[in-house]
C-alpha cells in the first residue's frame, strides 16, 4: 500500500489501498466511495478528481484493476513482515520525515 495525508483520514477505521501511477493515486476504502488524486496537479492530495469527467477512464482502469487484485490476492500468501527498526534506526527514519515535512 502506498502511504498518502490522504490516507490518514482519521474518520475512517476500515482497510484502505492506494493504487499509484507515475501521475495518478486512487484510494480504495472499506466501505466509501473510492478517492482519485491528479499527483501532477495536486502532490498533497487535497483534491479527489473521481467525478471529473477528464479522469473517468483513468479511475475506472484503476478500480478494474482494484477488482482483479482483490479477485486474485487470496491465491498468495501474505508478505512477510519486516523486523523492527532499532532506536538509532527509527530516529534516523522520524528526522528524515520532518525534513521532508510528513511528520511534525
């Protein structure tokens, strides 16, 4: 899953995925309307561009995909998870991610 301030809408608890292109990003949510960005247009995601109709192609390749995935996932394991970062580690990660603004 792609990570996006668009995805860390707090009024929502259920599982969300991110399908990203070079210029586009939709934003799959349990139980609401999926979420289309212009990355090009709107980096910060503020915008969702699902119902213009200059991007109805572009979603609906997306979530045809979405579907494909969702159909198909179930045939592969899971991928393994990764081992913790240490303190030094997470430190490093937390004040590369102020420095690009992500975090406060």
């Amino acid at each position: 899953m792609a990570d996006s301030p668009a995805l860390h809408d707090r009024s929502h608890t259920g599982s969300q995925t991110a399908i990203v292109s070079e210029t586009t990003k939709l934003i799959v949510w349990q139980g609401r309307p999926s979420r289309l960005f212009d990355l090009a247009r709107d980096p910060r995601e503020t915008t969702d561009v699902s119902a213009e109709p200059a991007y109805q192609g572009v979603r609906l390749r997306f979530e045809a995909f979405y579907s494909q995935w969702q159909a198909n996932r179930r045939h592969y394991p899971p991928a393994p998870r990764t081992a913790a970062l240490s303190a030094a580690e997470a430190e490093i990660v937390q004040r590369r991610l102020r420095e690009l603004g992500y975090v406060d």
